[in-house]
C-alpha cells in the first residue's frame, strides 16, 4: 500500500486578483477565480478562449467605437475593464500553462510510483 500523497496546490495569484478585481465590472468572471484556485484545467482554458475570442473583441469594439453614444464615464469604465482584460489574457495564458505542466508532472509522478510499486512486488 502507498503512503498517502501530499496534495499540492499550484495557482497564479496575478491571475486571481486580475480576475476578482475586474469581477465587480463582469460578476459571471467569478467562476474563472474558483477554476484557478481548483486547478480544473480544461475549465480554465476554455475560460481563456471564451474571453479571447468573444469578450476581448467585444470590449475593443465598444471602447474605440464611435458609433456609440457613450458617456464619458462609461468611456472611462470601459477603457479600465479592457485593461483588465488585457491583464487577464496575458496571465491567464501562462497560468494554463504552469498548472498544465504541474498537473502534467504530478500524474507522470503517480505513475512512476505505480509502476515501481507493480515491477517490485514481493510475492
């Protein structure tokens, strides 16, 4: 039998505060926070490419529209979140990939130990 495994637990702090800060302007963005502090990896890409592909473009678009009749305050707002996003996008990238790679190496890990634990088995 194997001694129990310490659980560890990788995450990336920028990414979390980029996250909860911009939350008070998109309350949804919340779950990205619990998907880092969860490491669900899969969760957390997919929430990556929804913001690059649909969010991104769609604040770009209304911050340099002149089209829109904005106030000067929604102006204002809408320049600050789209910092956010920028900030989140660029941390967020390498956040994927650090607990990516951690979570990568941890289940070679496990299996190295498996397979030593079967290959020297006392019968």
């Amino acid at each position: 039998m194997s001694a129990p495994l310490k659980r560890e637990i990788i995450s990336s702090l920028p990414l979390q505060m980029t996250v909860y800060f911009n939350a008070y302007f998109a309350p949804c963005w919340v779950t990205a926070h619990l998907y880092t502090l969860f490491q669900k990896v899969p969760k957390l890409a997919g929430f990556w490419i929804t913001t690059l592909m649909l969010q991104f473009p769609m604040m770009i678009y209304q911050s340099i529209s002149s089209d829109l009749n904005a106030l000067p305050l929604e102006r204002a707002v809408d320049g600050l979140q789209t910092i956010f996003l920028i900030f989140e996008l660029i941390i967020g990238f390498f956040a994927v990939k650090r607990i990516a790679k951690f979570q990568y190496s941890k289940f070679r890990q496990q299996m190295a130990i498996k397979n030593f634990e079967k290959n020297n088995k006392i019968e």
